[in-house]
C-alpha cells in the first residue's frame, strides 16, 4: 500500500509540478530564512548561560535619581558592605577588565585581554579547569590562562604551569606565575578573557574605607556579579539594595539595581551593533513569512486534491473507504513536505556561512540543525493537522455520487493565502525601503566637522607610558602626510559611555533642581583646527590653558547664558571640584551616531594625555599615512603592534553596520516572500482561469470582449492587493516608525513611499497573471463548450 501511495503522489507531483513544485519551494525558502533567524534570538538571549545557576546570577550597578545616568560600575568596598547587609550576596565578585601587554622568556611580546580579579571570581563564574590549582588565585600575582593562550606562550597547557609572565604595560608589578589553565570562554559572553589575573592592586580597592557613601559613585571603577540562592525573593531584594546608599549615608541622590546576566548584554552595553528589538523584528518577520509560505503550501495543495476530486471518487468506487482516502492525502502531504525539507536543509547549509559572516557571529551547525530538525518536525505536524479537516471534506465529497456534488466557488482559504502572501510582501518591502531611505540620509547628513582625512590610532592602552606616547607623536608629526596631531578621550559609538557623563556642574542661575546630564571631553588645544568645527564666540583652549573650557551650542542653551564667553563654571568631576572659565563656543557637531542627539558638551585642557589620537592628513594622502604610520608603530614600541590606524569615515560608516545588515535582510526577505507570492498567484490564476472556463465562455456568448474578460480577472486581483494592503500598510508604518525612533534624527514615512510599494505590487501581481488571463480571453467559447 505504501509504494502504491508513492507512486500516485510522484505521478501527480510531476502531472502538477508547477503548483507543486512552487509550494516546495516557497516552504524550503521560508525555513531557509526562519531557523537562521530564531537561532540568531536564541544566541543573543543566551549569553553567559552556560555558566551553572546563571539564572541566579545578577549585575550591580547604579542610577543617579535626578539625571537618570546610569554606571555601570561601583567602588570595591560596595561588595564587603553589600556581604554585611544581605547575607544572600555571600558569592559575589568584583573586578575591572583592561589589556595588558606582556611577555614570557620565549614570548617577547602578548596583549592578553585580562579580567583583574581574586579567587572569589570563581565562585560566581565557575570555569573548566584545564590542569593547575582548582582554586587558582589564592594570593596576588596569581594569573589563569585561557588554553588558547597557554598553548599559544608554551605549546602546552600543562607546560605552562608555574610558567612566570611580566607586564610590559603595567612595568611595577611583580613577575605573574600561572596557575592554572583554562577552558576558552565561548563566544556568547559578557566577560571574554585571555587571562584572570589577581593583582595587590584590586585588593587596595576591594579593602579602601571611604569617609562617604558618595565614594560608591566617585571611585566607581569595578564591575560586581552576585550569585543569589534559589530560593532567594529578588524582588524584594531588589527593593531593598534600591535604597540602600541612603540607608548607608543619608545620600539621596543614587540607588542601587540589580540586572540578570542574561539582560547585561542589551540593558548595559549601548554600543552592541544590533538591538534586542531588532531581533526580535526579524523574528517575527521570519514567522510572518513562515505563515505567508504554509498558507501558500496548503492553498496550492488542497486545490491540487480539489483538482483530483474525479480520482478520488474513482477510487472510492473501486471500493476505497474515507479513511482510506484521507489516509492516502495525508501521506501524499506528508511526502510533498519531506521533499521540501530537503532543499531547506541544503539551503541552510550553503546560507549559515554567510549568515555567520553577515553578523559577526559563531554558528554552532550541529545546534543549527537541531533547531531545523525541530521546525521541520513542528511544521510537519501542524501541516497534517490543519489539513486533517478539509482532506475530511473532499473524503466525504468523493464518496458522493456527480449527481450530488455541486462545484463549489474560491474555497475562502485560497483567497486569505493570497491576501496573506501580498500583506507580508508589502510589509517587507516597506521595510526594506525605510531603511534605505534611512541609510541614505545618515550617510548624507553633515555631521558638522570635516570627517574625511582624519584617521584615529585604535587600541592605545589608558597605560601606555607618556613619554612612550610622546616620542609616538613626535615620530607621527615628522611624516610629510600628516598636518596635525589631536588627543581627545572619546571614540565613535552609538552614544557617550558612563565615564563621560556628569552632571555635578555649577553656573550662574542654575536652580537647585536642574540636574542636566553633560558629556565632558578631555582634549587639547589642536582639536578645532584637526576636526575643522566652527567657533561661534571666543577661541578655542590654548596651550597650557588648564582652566578653561569650551561649550558647545546645546550646553549654552541648556545653562541659559546670554553670554557665555568669560562665565565660570564649576566642575565637580575632579576631587573639590575646580572653576573654569568659559573661552569659546562651537557650533554643534556630532561626536556620535546619529541614535543619539547631540549633547550638551563641556571641552577642556586635559591634565593628562588621554590616549586617543586623532590625526588630520593632507587631502587625499590618508593611505599614504596610514602605511606609514603602520610602518612606524612597531618601531616606536612592540605594543604598538596590537594599535592600527583606521579613517574616521569608516569608523563613523561602521556604527550603521546593524542597518546595513537589516537592509540586507529584509530585501532577501523581501524577495523571497514577493516570489513565493507571484509564484503561488500564478499557480492559482492558472488553475482559475481552467475552472472558470465554462463562465468565461458565457460571457463571451453573451457579447463579452477580451477585454471586458481580462478588466474582470485584474479587478479580483487589485481588489486582493487593495485588501492585503489595508492591513500591511497600517503595520509596516507602525512597525518602522517605531524603528525609526531609535534614532534622534531621522526622516518621516511618507505617504507616496505607501502608495508607491502598493502601486507596484499591483503592477508585479497583473503581469503575473497577464499570460493566463490573455489565454482565457483570447479562448473559443465552443471548444468549451464541446469540452464541458
């Protein structure tokens, strides 16, 4: 029985292959775009999960009340005082995380990404001892290697243990002995190392007893993990660390919160190249395609059986009961989803590198295919399901005699398919063309300083040596190429990190209860003349002006200063605060991306250098300059290997990587869903226009022209896309305004753009069907006639 039932659905695969071969098809490219998208989600929402009890652990952090400004970070004696108040917050850990350059007797020079913390680490962040002490940092200058590392230093994890390491960058610490040797930390960490490492250092931190409660703001420089039992109520927890700095000290100006591990990644890091609702944006695309695919699967299908309703009543004659007929449809559905399986799995497998590449990311193919294996398997099964009915139906059809069957009109399934297909098209190519649109003005908009020929030096360490970096910038300003050299402590991102944020600031008028958010930027005195801004008022920092600064036009009109050039101001950011003076104003300019507006900023004369260089070239020599500055780099130090120069432009382009990407997205999205409905529209005008031909030729014996025929199919099919339209287009709008607002400046969904996409949808769907239609207007009423 089982090879008979294979035969007939192979013989009527290949009768009706265009039908058919477009409902495998449809689903194999809806699968091929699903499952790479929902392990995508199920990646980003599973960082540092491996670890055990992850659902219990938890990140401390705090909020200014007033401003909202959030750090991330806290003081090291938070956690003993913490431990003291909460007995539940016994596994707790602080540490900070910096490069650190080293070297070992064969290796003359290594920078290890290196998490500076003690052996409490491990208590909240278990890792895979490889060989060593299983409690690893038990005194200082302890260090743990990663086994890509050790092996990388010694050839061999057990080879390196009591193996002796020296920081070249931090050159006062004692030599480091390892301890221990690690398994690699997978890629979906928050906390990636190469090494962890136990420093005199952190326990200076962790033991300083502050006069004040504001010291957990001020020297706010580690990062602190809790591990809470499971039975803990961390809600009320919650509540309580919220209010605990004023319990401490009376300070009513910050709280404490507390964040799963798993919402460290989106809720703390702003500067991910994707957002959560991004993801989960293409999620929910994917299902909408996946829906759009399924109801194309069963429209196509369920009309084929339709078609085959004279066979299966053969059958029933030749003595086959319901049963069996459903039986046999079931199995003919069940064959037909296999073979659109296997496409999706190649598909997949051909896609997942691009798809790696496309976002930056790890493919773990075995979990991949299990994920497949999963949707195959649920999509199999809801298929049969919602197919189980109607296959009843034509079951107790076929069984009747042709005197008591009626043909029945467009089952309404077939036309909710279509509506459904052209709805998610629109969508998606609404969406596609938002963001390019978006794109094309980010790219576009001025930015307010000259970003082209500026090239900025990434990867100088906070510790490199000052007359380290003095002799670098003498070496840099003696090439031809290079006009002039600038330090300023910020670096393109979506948004200005914690560390630049204040909000301690006094000026005249200020009233007691404003409580603005400033970003302050440390440079020097050749920063205007590098990035070409325009002074409005005054002149920029001089040389040697250490207490002056320089406000830009957002700062001016969040203080009120009618005039601004010789005001003081006040800055507590440093220890007792410090007044300066105000030397100029500069017009507005975006130091960040365009998601962020622009802030109110402060400029002033660091004290020290902050490391970040930024050099203006002469116009059109920036890759002359940058080879030679590649040149020049590891002459000056052998650190200076690990620093490369990279052209501010493309620095800027690199923060729009995510939109880029989405673009991508959604025009492959976009594609695939329009062809999967052209396709399936086809495959239904073709099989209309056969069962339709008795009424077409009534209408022409009737006096009917062709082209009274064909004005009345198009109208069946604009009146489809009008429908799907009506509900596309209130969502498209919704979903990407709301994507829109993510950034602070952005362009408006216009209405031609709306009824552009459905004016060409109608145009793409008409020619589609042009072919069959022409064919049925165009036909001879009596060979109808003769036929029927």
């Amino acid at each position: 029985m089982v090879i008979l039932y294979l035969k007939i659905a192979f013989r009527n695969l290949w009768k009706y292959k265009t039908q058919s071969l477009t409902g495998i098809l449809s689903l194999a490219f809806a699968l091929a775009c699903f499952v790479p998208a929902l392990y995508w989600m199920r990646y980003e929402t599973s960082y540092d999960s491996f670890y055990p009890g992850s659902d219990h652990i938890y990140r401390i952090y705090s909020v200014d009340k007033q401003s909202g400004k959030v750090n991330e970070l806290v003081s090291g004696i938070l956690e003993r005082k913490l431990q003291d108040q909460f007995p539940a917050m016994q596994a707790s850990s602080v540490f900070f995380v910096e490069q650190n350059n080293c070297s070992s007797e064969k290796m003359p020079y290594i920078r290890l990404h290196t998490i500076f913390a003690d052996n409490t680490f491990f208590s909240v962040f278990p890792q895979a001892v490889i060989c060593g002490n299983p409690q690893p940092l038990q005194i200082t200058n302890n260090i743990v290697l990663s086994e890509t590392v050790a092996v990388r230093m010694f050839g061999d994890a057990e080879k390196a243990i009591g193996q002796q390491i020296k920081s070249t960058l931090f050159d006062w610490h004692p030599s480091y002995t390892v301890t221990a040797v690690v398994k690699d930390p997978p890629p979906n960490t928050n906390l990636p190392f190469d090494a962890i490492l136990y420093i005199e250092d952190l326990q200076k931190q962790k033991s300083f007893i502050e006069s004040s409660v504001k010291q957990i703001w001020s020297f706010a420089t580690l990062q602190m993990y809790v591990k809470l039992p499971p039975y803990t109520d961390v809600d009320g927890l919650a509540g309580q660390l919220r209010n605990f700095p004023l319990q401490l000290d009376a300070n009513t100006k910050i709280e404490l919160q507390m964040m799963p591990v798993s919402d460290v990644r989106y809720h703390l890091n702003a500067d991910v190249p994707f957002t959560l609702n991004f993801i989960r944006l293409l999620v929910v695309a994917g299902v909408l395609l996946m829906f759009s695919s399924l109801f194309n699967f069963l429209n196509l299908h369920l009309d084929l059986f339709r078609q085959r309703i004279r066979e299966l009543h053969l059958r029933a004659v030749n003595g086959a009961s319901g049963g069996q007929l459903v039986r046999q449809m079931m199995f003919e559905l069940e064959c037909v989803i296999l073979l659109a399986l296997l496409p999706a799995f190649a598909f997949i497998l051909i896609v997942h590198p691009l798809f790696s590449g496309l976002l930056n990311i790890e493919i773990n193919v075995s979990h991949l295919l299990y994920l497949f294996a999963v949707c195959g398997i649920g999509v199999m099964i809801l298929m049969l399901l919602v197919a189980l009915i109607p296959f009843l139906r034509l079951s107790r059809t076929a069984m009747q005699n042709l005197s008591e069957r009626q043909i029945h009109g467009q089952p309404v399934l077939r036309r909710m398919a279509i509506v459904l297909q052209l709805a998610v098209s629109v969508v998606f190519i609404i969406a596609a063309m938002v963001v390019m649109i978006q794109m094309h003005f980010v790219n576009h908009k001025d930015m307010g300083f000259e970003r082209n020929g500026i090239i900025h030096l990434s990867g100088l360490s906070w510790y490199t040596n000052d007359d380290m970096l003095t002799v670098l910038k003498n070496k840099l300003a003696s090439i031809p190429e290079i006009e002039n050299i600038t330090d300023a402590y910020f670096e393109p991102q979506h948004d200005a990190n914690t560390v630049s944020l204040v909000t301690d600031l006094e000026w005249p008028g200020k009233l007691s209860s404003e409580k603005p958010v400033f970003c302050a930027i440390p440079t020097d005195s050749k920063f205007a003349e590098a990035f070409k801004i325009d002074m409005l008022k005054g002149r920029w920092l001089d040389e040697g002006g250490k207490y002056q600064i320089v406000l830009n036009e957002e700062a001016v009109r969040v203080m009120g200063l009618s005039e601004p050039i010789g005001t003081v101001i006040r800055l507590n950011i440093f220890s007792g605060g410090k007044d300066y003076r105000v030397a100029g104003v500069v017009k507005d300019f975006h130091l960040f991306s365009l998601r962020s507006r622009i802030h109110p900023t402060i400029f002033f004369m660091s004290d020290y250098p902050t490391k970040s260089l930024y050099i203006r070239t002469i116009p059109g020599k920036e890759q002359d300059a940058i080879r030679q500055i590649n040149e020049l780099l590891p002459q000056v130090d052998p650190s200076f290997l690990d620093v490369y120069p990279a052209r501010l432009s493309e620095l800027y382009d690199k923060l729009n990587s995510s939109e880029q990407v989405g673009l991508k997205i959604f025009l492959v999205l976009a594609t695939v869903c329009l062809l999967i409905s052209l396709f399936g529209i086809y495959a239904v005008a073709s099989a209309a226009t056969r069962r339709r031909r008795k009424e077409v030729a009534i209408h022409k014996v009737m006096g009917a022209e062709a082209g009274d025929i064909i004005r009345m199919f198009f109208r069946e099919y604009i009146l489809l896309v009008l429908i799907a339209g009506a509900f596309a287009l209130p969502l498209a709008y919704l979903v990407m305004n709301n994507w829109l607002q993510g950034y602070a400046y952005r362009i408006n969904i216009s209405l031609w753009l709306l009824v552009g996409v459905i004016t060409g949808v109608i145009i793409l769907v008409l020619l589609t069907v042009l072919g069959q239609v022409w064919k049925a207007a165009n036909s001879n009423p009596a060979d109808v006639v003769k036929s029927e």
